[in-house]
C-alpha cells in the first residue's frame, strides 16, 4: 500500500505540491489528471524518489521512504517508473533493453522477455535496435522493461502519449489486464481522459498544485464537483438554474443535453461530425451551449434543449 501524508514542493519559490495526502490499495489503479503544469509528474518524481519533499512522508506498507536526500541511485525497488523520457539504451535490441534486469541464468528469462512484448505488441520488433524505433514504439518497448522484474507499483507518466490511435485501446487493455493479474498497482499521470474511464479503479483531480478530488472514477466523472473537474473528461455546460427551473445550477456534458419540444431555447452555432453522432455548439444569451445529436442540425436553427437528468 502506498500512502502519502501532507507532501508539499516547491521549485524556488513557486510552490508546485501543497499538502497532498493520498492512499492507494494495493492491486489498485488510479489516474492523476489535471491541467498543464498542476504537479501531476513532480507527484510522481516525489513517490518515486527523484525529488525530496519538502515536507511529509511517503510510506510503502507502512515504512517511510526517505527520497532522494537519502539515496545515490533514485528509485525504489518495489516500484518501476516510466518516465515522459525513456529510459532506454539506444544501441541495442528491444530484447536486451526488456531483459536488462533479469539473470541471464534464468531458465525462463526468454520467455519472460516473450511475455512482456506481447503485452505491449511488440515482439516483432525483439531484434530491432531501439534507436531505430519510433517514439510510440519506444514507450511500448519501456513499459516493457518496467514490467520486468514485476514491481509492486508501477508509476506512468503520460503512459499512451506518443502511441497510435488505432493502438491505444488494445494497448490499454493488455497492461491493465496484465496488472490486474500480477496484482501491480498503478499510478498514471495523464491529461487523456480515455486512459482513465475504462481503466482505472479510482482518480484523482489535481488543480495548481493541490487534490481537489480523489474518489472511484465513475463517481468523478458522473457527480463532478465543479466545471474544471468535468472539463478534464469533455465539453461542458454550466447551466443556470433559471433556463430549466431547477433547484441549483446544473454541470452537464453535451450527451446530458438533447433537443425537445419545450425547454431552453438556443440557436445552433457550429455542427461537427463526430462519427456516432455530431457535436452542436449553440449559443444562448452569448453563452455558449454544447450537445450531442444524431442528425446534422443547421447554422442558425433555433432548437430547444432539455436535461435528460
């Protein structure tokens, strides 16, 4: 279990972490998301032991982890990273950079190496030289070495960043299955929500330096807590009370919109195709409005949308 109590950073004098504490089960997986620059990698460089707090404790099963005033080589046995920056020897194979840690006196290292590319649909490239691969291929290739020697944590930075599209999902799959049999937590900082909602158990919203929410995925992206929060995972609208007579004013994403006979009346602005449906974007009082449709809506029709809530 990792447990962090009251951590702060700063660099110079901008303070970049304020007193987050966090408590991650073992076997869990939880994603760090927030805007650019909010503290996502630094909270990981500080787990990990790259950079020393300057104030409170990260724990592993209960013992203190001193961080990198205490330590020559940065890191931690128990935990495997991987960085936004690979930490990969260019000049030689895909194998060698997998099996770097493992006793070439193990009878069953080949097929560990096997394993691991496979989880990252990679073994094609066993014989390649890294340097000759491409940046997605490169990240495919690290979280492979990271899985090696089968950590108990597993900490990922931008994890799915430099990888194709059409490879993501499949990707995403294979490690997250992988993880959950090996029983590897995960702690992955990302700004893809797509890496969060199917995938990972809890979340956590990091504004300026700080946790701002930290609860099971489907709880913070269903109830969000405030417009940034739903931000992070698509369009969204903050709708006065007034326009549908409700008790508060209403945080919705544009599928929790749709057109009716009667509601709040809006005049279509933009109309983009999104292939399942298309994205309107509307303007009501100069305040701009998004939802979902499943036909084409013309620019300049005046439509009224209700809440399906």
């Amino acid at each position: 279990m990792l447990q962090l109590i009251n951590i702060s950073f700063a660099f110079a004098k901008a303070k970049t972490l304020k007193n987050i504490s966090l408590k991650i089960e073992q076997g869990t997986h939880v994603a760090v998301i927030g805007e650019s620059g909010c503290g996502k990698s630094t909270l990981l460089d500080i787990v990990y032991g790259l950079l020393q707090a300057k104030k409170g404790k990260v724990l592993w099963n209960q013992e203190e982890l001193l961080g990198a005033n205490h330590h020559l080589v940065p890191g931690h046995c128990m935990m495997k990273y991987v960085p936004q920056e690979f930490d990969l020897m260019p000049f030689t194979t895909v194998y060698e950079n997998v099996g770097e840690y493992l006793s070439i006196q193990n009878d069953d290292r080949r097929n560990r190496i096997l394993e691991l590319l496979d989880v990252v649909d990679m073994r094609d490239f066993i014989d390649r030289k890294v340097k000759t691969l491409s940046g997605g291929q490169k990240q495919r290739v690290a979280i492979a070495k990271a899985l090696a020697q089968e950590p108990q944590l597993l900490l990922l930075d931008e994890p799915f960043s430099h990888i194709d599209n059409f490879r993501k999902n499949a990707l995403r799959r294979k490690l997250f299955d992988y993880l959950t049999l090996k029983n590897i937590s995960c702690l992955a900082a990302t700004h893809d929500h797509d890496d969060v909602l199917s995938f990972c158990h809890k979340t956590v919203i990091m504004k300026k330096g700080e946790i701002i929410d930290f609860r099971p995925t489907s709880q913070v992206y269903g109830t969000p807590k405030n417009v940034y929060t739903a931000s992070l995972f698509d369009e969204v609208n903050l709708i006065p009370k007034e326009w549908l007579e409700t008790a508060a004013d209403q945080i919705l994403y544009p599928y929790q919109l749709i057109v009716a006979d009667k509601g709040f009346k809006v005049k279509v602005k933009q109309c983009f195709f999104q292939g399942a449906d298309y994205l309107i974007v509307a303007l009501k009082d100069e305040k701009e409005v998004f939802f979902r449709s499943k036909e084409a809506i013309s620019i300049g029709a005046d439509v009224f949308l209700t809440s399906i809530l």
